[in-house]
C-alpha cells in the first residue's frame, strides 16, 4: 500500500509540519501563491490528495464532489494527530523538509560548511550527527535535542 499524500487548508500548518516530519508528502495551502479563493483552489486542484481541512463547509462540499476529504475537528495538534492515527503512522522520518516538503537527501561538506555559518553554530554537526540537508530552504536535519522532545510528545500520544 501506498502511503496517502494529502493537501491542507490554511488551519493546519502545525498538522501538516507534523505529517511531513512523519515523511508523508503534504502540500500546505499557505506555501501556495495562491490567487483568488483557496477554496475553490483546493477543491480543484491536487484531486490525488486527500484534502484535510478544518471547515466544515469545504468539507461537505468535496464530499458532495466525491473528494476524499477528513474533516479535523479539534485545535490542539495532538488531538489532530489523533484523528488521522487509523491513516498515518507516528514514526518521525528523516525524508521531508518540514518547512518546505521537498525530499531530503545528504548534503556535501559545502552545504554543511555553508549552513553552520550563516546560523552561527560553532559545533561540527557532521562529527556528531547523521545529517539530511534540503535542497530549496539550504536547512540541515538530524536527531538532536529537538528530536528527543519529539518523542516524548509522540510517547505521549500513544498513552
């Protein structure tokens, strides 16, 4: 089975960080140029999707357009994430920009070089970390800090 791929409203950027750093391909309605209503936007456009949205209204209108649709019904991102548990697996994966959902891939020394000057950070990463690198925003990943804490509140999740 193939993993879903969706598309989300405006209401969900923090949903839509969490999908991507599962590794699931997410296109965010607000990295989009989008001209016009986002509504009719979405509804028209990446029908592969599935549409994830917090309007009811958008949602019983792809419903009614056969779009296969998941109405999120809680603000609180846990509470999302809950909503999709039976869809997509709580597994962090080194494969998606959060920011940006480009695919990651290993960076060069350049790159690494590049990154750890222009953010003013004086460890070398490389030494102690397995690092990702996207291509578009030129941001490194790896499992540091910020990936224990995400952990934590994935453990958190499966109580």
């Amino acid at each position: 089975m193939n993993d879903p791929t969706f598309i989300t409203d405006r209401m969900l950027g923090k949903l839509t960080t969490w999908l991507r750093i599962f590794g699931y391909d997410v296109v965010y309605i607000g990295d989009l140029k989008i001209e016009g209503d986002e509504d009719t936007y979405l509804l028209n456009n990446y029908k592969d999707r599935i549409l994830l949205t917090k309007d009811r209204e958008l949602h019983r209108r792809a419903m009614k357009e056969g779009r296969k649709s998941i109405l999120i019904k809680s603000n609180d991102v846990a509470e999302q994430l809950m909503e999709l548990k039976d869809l997509v697996e709580f597994q962090p994966a080194m494969d998606r920009c959060s920011v940006c959902n480009t695919l990651l891939r290993k960076p060069n020394e350049h790159e690494i070089k590049d990154f750890l000057e222009r953010e003013g950070i004086k460890e070398d990463l490389a030494e102690k970390y397995e690092l990702w690198y996207c291509e578009r925003c030129k941001k490194l990943y790896w499992m540091g800090g910020h990936w224990k804490n995400m952990i934590k509140f994935l453990e958190r999740l499966k109580e």
